[in-house]
C-alpha cells in the first residue's frame, strides 16, 4: 500500500493549516483503508521541534535552507509514494516562503501540491515561487473553482493538472440544538457567531454597528464572536483589537447582545458552537479570499450563513447569491439578519439548502477523493507519465466517480 507524507504545519501547533492536515491525513488513511502510518513533514521552530516525540513526525527546520535539502534526500530514500504538499507562503522559511523551493527541485517521488492561497493577479516574489512550485507538481489541487482559472492564466497550467476538491469538514453530530444552547448558556436566544482567530480586517465591527437595529426587531438576539487574539497580531499591538470591540459594544449599549470567547477551541467544541448557532456570518471586507476554513465549517454543519461575496464565498454559494451582502452596505445587513432571525422557517429553509452542499464537504468524502487522486498520480508516475492530460487519461473519470 502507498505511502503519503504530508508537508504542513501540523498539530500540536494551533492553526487552521495543521488542523486541516489532520484531518487530511486521518481521513486518507480511512479511505485507504490501511493503518500504518503516514509521515508528516511538520515545518516547526527551534522551539517547537522539541514537541515532536512520535515518529511519525519529520520535523523541518523553517528557518533552515539545508534542512530542505537534507528532507528532500530522505524523502527520496523513504518508502514514501508520493508528497502532499500543503502551500501556504507564510509556513516556509525565507522571502514568501522561498526555501519550499530547495525541498521540490530535489524530489524524485510525485508531488501533489494543495494550494491553500491562490491571488488572481499574483505579484513578485509570490509569482515567481508559486510559478515554479506549480510547474513541479504531478497535480495541483484547489479548493475554490475560481482558483483553476486563476492558475491557468496567470501561469499557463492546462486545467487538465488541476482539480477541485472541496474544504473538508467534520459532519453534523446530531446533537439537539437547544441542548447545546443551554449548555452555552444561550438558551431562548437567537445566535450569531463568528469564530477564528481575532484580527482585524474580517468586518467584525461592522456587524456590531448594525446590531442595535437588529435588536430593535428582534430583541432576543445575540452576537458570537468566538476565538482567541491571532498569536501575531498579539505579538504586535496585544489585545488593542479586542479592546476596540469591546468599546464600541459599551458606547451602543450592547452588553447582553454581544459574547466573546477568548479561548481556543478544540474541534469538539467549535462543532458544538456552530451547532448551536442559528446564523454563522463571515462579514469580511477583502475580496479576494480564496479559501475561508471557518465559513466551510458552517456550510459542512448545515448551518444558515451570511457572507460578504469574497471568492470563496461565491463559488461555495453558487445558486444562493441571496446570501451574498456587499460589504459597506449595513442596511442591507441588517435587514437580511432579521429576516433570517424572525422567520423560522425561512431560516430552516436555508438550513437545508446549505446541508445539501455540506454534504459533499464532510471529511469522509473529500478523503476518499484525495485517496484516488493520490493513487492516480503514483499509478501514472509508475507508468512514466506525469500530470496534466496523460493523468486524465489514467484516472480522471475514477475521481470524479469518487465525487458522486
């Protein structure tokens, strides 16, 4: 059976990404349907090496040019099949995460290449790395359909290489939501949440300024904004963000409309906040966010959301553009909030209509899909073929039977 080895950040660490990687790997190794263990190529700090006890950890040095080197060299001395490369710039050491280039021009296995952000007019020195990252991969995998066209043009890649697969999520637990509530303390309310890492930039303050009119209309709403400060953003000003929130909740009166929770979550409690909650909204001003980790939560929970239309939004909402409000537009905000909260069944309606959509976001089905497209890529490696259309000719029609 094949081996995958997995190059993110990864657990302990606290981040989307090494979240994500989880669950990647857990979820391929279900489909596979093969126990032995996959490595991960955890790319860590001085600091943070000293976590990394179980072997199935390889860790790399960030900052360190040569431990590229060194971990392309035992990679292709290992028994690994092929590389699952997850690209975030920011993960890798050097300018824009530049030292990621040392490890792939070395690699003699297969390379699978996720591509966590995508710019539709990329700038130096993003370009020039993603560029040759691109050209090195067997195939490149997105999670936001926009992101195909955005490759092909920018970097010339024929489509033929790429292929969609949704964001994973966990599946709803089938807990009773006024159960949930009332363990939250949430009980008779009717819930807003927002949740991820605290920073600015993700429209939060918006929604607080148009909340004294939803209040108004419906007086048992409530606002969550769960999560802890982003450690970077903590680094650089503390907790002046959170302060600043908080100020403009006291100056509009809003002390039992709005709750934050200042803690990380770990996976079981997120899924039981989303749960609870009537109306998830990721109100973000940027529009070019190619992937959102917490509004796929949302939509894999079967959750009713509200969204500026950034990329992600738009092709994950496809058909649903109702719930799409520009960002700058409160009244339009607050009215849509209010319906959704006044009408029950309205706000069933799209429960259900997002859960359709979920459905085909829960971890089991996307590792299924990212287990025969890794199979695709090392059965076409073996026969001396590589990505684009000598690759569909091999396994396309195979996965996109494992979509259905």
């Amino acid at each position: 059976m094949s081996r995958i080895a997995y190059v993110s950040t990864y657990l302990p660490k606290r981040c989307g990404l090494a979240t994500y990687t989880y669950h990647l790997k857990q979820s391929v190794k279900d489909a596979k349907g093969w126990y032995a263990n996959d490595p991960v190529i955890a790319l860590v700090d001085t600091e943070e090496q000293t976590e990394m006890h179980d072997r199935g950890y390889w860790p790399l040095l960030k900052e360190s040019r040569e431990a590229y080197v060194k971990m392309a060299e035992k990679i292709n001395a290992s028994t690994v099949s092929a590389v699952s490369l997850q690209h975030e710039f920011g993960i890798f050491g050097g300018e824009a995460g530049e030292y990621v280039l040392e490890l792939i021009r070395r690699l003699k296995k297969p390379l699978i290449t996720t591509f966590h952000t995508v710019f539709e007019h990329p700038q130096q020195p993003y370009y020039s790395i993603q560029k040759e990252i691109a050209e090195h991969s067997d195939r490149i995998i997105v999670m936001n359909r926009k992101a195909i066209g955005y490759l092909e043009k920018s970097f010339g890649i024929d489509r033929g290489k790429i292929s969609f697969i949704p964001h994973g999520t966990p599946q709803p637990d089938g807990k009773d939501r006024d159960l949930l509530k009332e363990r939250l303390g949430w009980s008779g309310k009717k819930v807003m949440m927002t949740f991820g890492l605290l920073s600015r930039g993700k429209g939060i303050e918006s929604i607080i300024e148009v909340l004294p009119q939803v209040v108004r209309n419906v007086p048992d709403v409530v606002y969550a904004i769960v999560g802890q400060t982003h450690p970077e953003v903590k680094k650089r000003e503390g907790e002046a963000y959170r302060e600043q929130l908080l100020a403009m909740i006291a100056e509009r009166g809003l002390q039992d409309h709005v709750i934050m929770v200042d803690r990380y979550l770990e996976e079981a409690d997120l899924i039981q906040y989303i749960t609870a909650c009537d109306l998830y909204v990721t109100p973000y001003p940027g529009m070019q966010q190619i992937t959102s980790g917490t509004l796929a939560y949302a939509v894999g929970l079967g959750r009713a959301v509200l969204t500026t239309p950034y990329s992600y939004a738009q092709d994950l909402l496809q058909g649903y553009e109702q719930l799409l409000i520009p960002y700058g537009q409160p009244q339009l905000w607050a009215d849509k909030i209010c319906e959704l909260l006044a009408q029950p069944d309205v706000l069933r309606r799209w429960e259900n209509a997002l859960a359709e959509i979920g459905k085909t976001m829960h971890w089991s089905r996307v590792g299924k899909q990212h287990a025969q497209l890794f199979s695709n890529v090392i059965d076409a490696h073996g026969a001396g073929l590589s990505g684009g259309k000598s690759f569909d000719r091999i396994g396309e029609a195979q996965l996109a039977a494992s979509r259905h």
